[in-house]
C-alpha cells in the first residue's frame, strides 16, 4: 500500500489517540498497523477516534468492520432508579 502524506498525518493523530485512550503502542512501520488501528477505533467510546478511523479506512481503501450492536435485554428486568437503570 503506498502511503502518503494524508494517510501519514490521520495515522499519526490516530495513534496518539488510541495510546492515551486504550494504552495501545502501534508502530506506524507495523505491516499491520492499519488494520490494528481501525481494529482498536471499533472498541473506542470516542466519536473522534471512530471518526478518524472511518477516514484512515476512507484513505487506505480499507473496510472497516461493522460496529457491534450493543447488547440488550429484556424490557421487563430493567428499572429505572433514581434516574438510573438497574438491571434485575
């Protein structure tokens, strides 16, 4: 893959990110460092480093796996206490 200066830069911010929010070390001469890096934006909770994520994928024509559906359960064993949910 011929990476230029555009791919260089999102992975550099990328990679900033996911090491202060995941203590994740990816090395940007990694042969895989692409898709660890949009590996670890599929677990962040940050709108920003999903973002960058779904850019570098735009970039690097990569697809990046569908985002799992959060789990839920059953309407009847979660309450509501003081402004909160609490499952039975």
């Amino acid at each position: 893959m011929e990476l230029n200066k555009a791919i260089i830069d999102c992975m550099r911010q990328l990679r900033r990110r996911l090491r202060d929010e995941q203590r994740l070390d990816i090395h940007l001469d990694q042969p895989d460092a692409v898709a660890a890096m949009l590996a670890a934006c599929l677990h962040s909770a940050d709108d920003a480093t999903q973002a960058l994520g779904r850019q570098l994928a735009s970039l690097t024509d990569a697809e990046p796996a569908p985002r799992p559906a959060p789990p839920t359960t059953p309407a009847d064993r979660v309450r509501i206490y003081r402004g909160q949910r609490v499952y039975a």
